[in-house]
C-alpha cells in the first residue's frame, strides 16, 4: 500500500509569493521567515514523496461567494496557477496526481462526505505558496498534486471535528491504495490575522505560538474548539487553521515534531510551520 510519510503545516500568506517573485528572499524584512524554512526543504529532500495532498481555501478565485463548496477535489491531470489579478506568476503547472484523486474521492463518499468533484480548475496561493516552500521554485515539481479546497471564507464553515474526520478519511484512502507511493499532507491557512472589520490588523503570537507546539502533541485541544473559539482566537481569517487539523487528523495519535517555525508579522498575519512525522515511521 501507500505509505504517508509525514504531516506538514505551513501558512499560505500571499505576499510570500509576491516576495519570492521580486527577489526579496533575502531582505532584511523576509531573510528570518524564509530561512526558518530550510530545515523543512532538507526534510522533504531526504523523505522524497510522490505525492502531495495540499487542504488550502480558495481566495474568490476559482470559486467567488455565489457558488462556494464546503468541500471539493480536484482529480484533474494538471492545474494551472490562476491569476489572481497581477498577471500569472512564473512558476510550473502542478502534475495532478489523477488515479489518487478518484480514489480518494470514492473514499470519501464510502464515509459519507460528499465532496465537489472538480474536473478542470485552476489554483491560487492557498497551494502555490505552501508548494514553494516547501518545495523552492523548481522547473517542474518533484510531486503530483491532490488539491483539497475546503470552505472557510464563506461562513458556516467546517467545524473542527469534520476537519479531523475528513483527515481519517483520507488515512484510510492512502492505506488502501495499491502503490509504493510516499505521501505528504499539507494542512495550511493562518495563522492568526484578521483583514476586516473592529479587528483588522489582529495578531494573536501567544495563541500561534502553542498552536504551533500543541497540534502534534496536543491536537484536541484544538479539535475540540468551536468555530466562534477559533475567530476569537485566531481572527476571522486565522480560522483557516481547521484546515491544518484534516492533516493532523490523518496522522497517527503519537507523532513527534521534527521541525517547527514560527514569524510574524508576515505582512498583518502569523505565519510559520511545522513537519510532523508518525512516531513509528521515525524510529
């Protein structure tokens, strides 16, 4: 069967993108962010995966507030960057990782989700940020790709525990499809920021520093909040950070933090990362 070899965490900030595109790397500004980075690039290197499952939110791009699934998945053959208004970014078409994706989505349905089967779509920074980060700016990306959108601009959104179901969901598709595939799940969005209203500018550091050492040791805690817990917490936008429990969810119960960032701000957000490993896949 498939193998999943690690649970990534990583925050989705756009301006990452846009501060990659214009070789700010290595300013004053962005040098400490990105170099907390390299740790992971090195993990990723060493575990080589063939697959990542990416759980991001579409930003009003591919879906607009007319017409917004809580859940869709993306079983194409390739995906192009969307152009979110500034042109479309250099970066390389993610190879879909389409066998999978059926797979995965029939999965779901056994456990009674019942996802958006997306065809054809295109993908904003939700994935393209965290693919660079983890990944750099290759010339073709080392991984096929399973995109997962869930809803968390348009509320109701999710709750916790249907994020961490959709997680086991998912556990269950790696382990029974008939492959050496190496997996990687990325749970991204946050954390914590707020764009709009009384708040705007809200930034919670205390909050995302214990969700980032809490979510492998702790993730209860988090599971267990509601989602009113999670905007006061984390601002209205830093609730995208349910999005990270599907990963957590499809990781064993022991798993043990191999690396772990954390920098704000990152434009008005927190913003950081963590690599997960179950612990019987690291002794």
């Amino acid at each position: 069967m498939a193998k999943l070899i690690g649970g990534l965490g990583t925050s989705h900030v756009p301006s990452i993108g846009v501060a990659l595109d214009r070789g700010l790397r290595d300013t004053a500004d962005w040098k400490p962010f990105f170099d907390g980075y390299i740790p992971a690039q090195k993990w990723i290197e060493a575990a080589r995966p063939d697959i990542a499952v990416v759980v991001f939110n579409d930003h009003g791009n591919s879906f607009f507030l007319d017409r917004v699934p809580t859940l869709a998945v993306g079983v194409a053959e390739s995906y192009k960057p969307v152009d979110e208004g500034w042109g479309p970014r250099a970066i390389p078409d993610f190879e879909g990782a389409a066998d999978f994706s059926w797979h995965f989505v029939d999965q779901l349905v056994e456990n009674h989700f019942d996802p958006m089967i997306c065809r054809e779509i295109e993908v904003d920074h939700g994935l393209q940020v965290p693919m660079e980060l983890f990944f750099g700016k290759p010339d073709r990306w080392p991984v096929k790709v399973v995109p997962i959108f869930v809803n968390t601009i348009q509320y109701p959104i999710p709750t916790p525990q249907r994020m961490w179901d959709l997680g086991k969901a998912l556990r269950k598709a790696v382990e029974s499809w008939p492959t050496d595939e190496r997996i990687v799940i990325m749970g991204t969005g946050g954390l914590s920021h707020q764009l709009q209203g009384s708040r705007a500018g809200f930034i919670n550091q205390p909050a995302d520093r214990a969700w980032i050492d809490e979510i492998g040791s702790n993730p209860e805690k988090y599971r267990n909040m509601t989602r009113q817990d999670y905007v006061e917490t984390f601002g209205s936008e830093g609730a995208e950070l349910i999005m990270w429990l599907v990963m957590r969810g499809a990781m064993d119960a022991d798993v043990e933090t191999v690396h772990k960032h954390y920098f704000a701000p990152a434009s008005l957000t927190g913003a950081g990362m963590v690599v997960l490993e179950n612990l019987k896949a690291a002794a």
